[in-house]
C-alpha cells in the first residue's frame, strides 16, 4: 500500500495533480516498479521516475 509517508509519495500525488486525477481511484491505478536500478510510477501507462 502506498502511503503519504513514503519518500516516492510525493511524486505520484504531484503527478496526479498535473493529470488532474485523484490519486488511487479505480479510475486511476498506480502501479510501482523498479526497472534498470530506477522506480517508477506508471500512471496512465506513463513511466514516472521518482526517488524513494
């Protein structure tokens, strides 16, 4: 579960914002994964780089 303690938090919400989309409706999933040594968020499947 993604929580707002999470260092990778913060941008996941701020890419929602920018799509307009809440963050973690069925409308809207975020799905984590580490690839190539790097995390990323896909949203929309759109890959977004992000530090945890």
């Amino acid at each position: 579960m993604i929580s707002g303690e999470n260092k990778g938090f913060h941008t996941i919400e701020q890419i929602a914002k920018e799509k307009n989309s809440p963050v973690l409706t069925p409308q809207n999933s975020v799905e984590l994964c580490f690839e190539n040594g790097k995390n990323y968020a896909v949203v929309h499947n759109k890959k977004y780089a992000f530090n945890l």
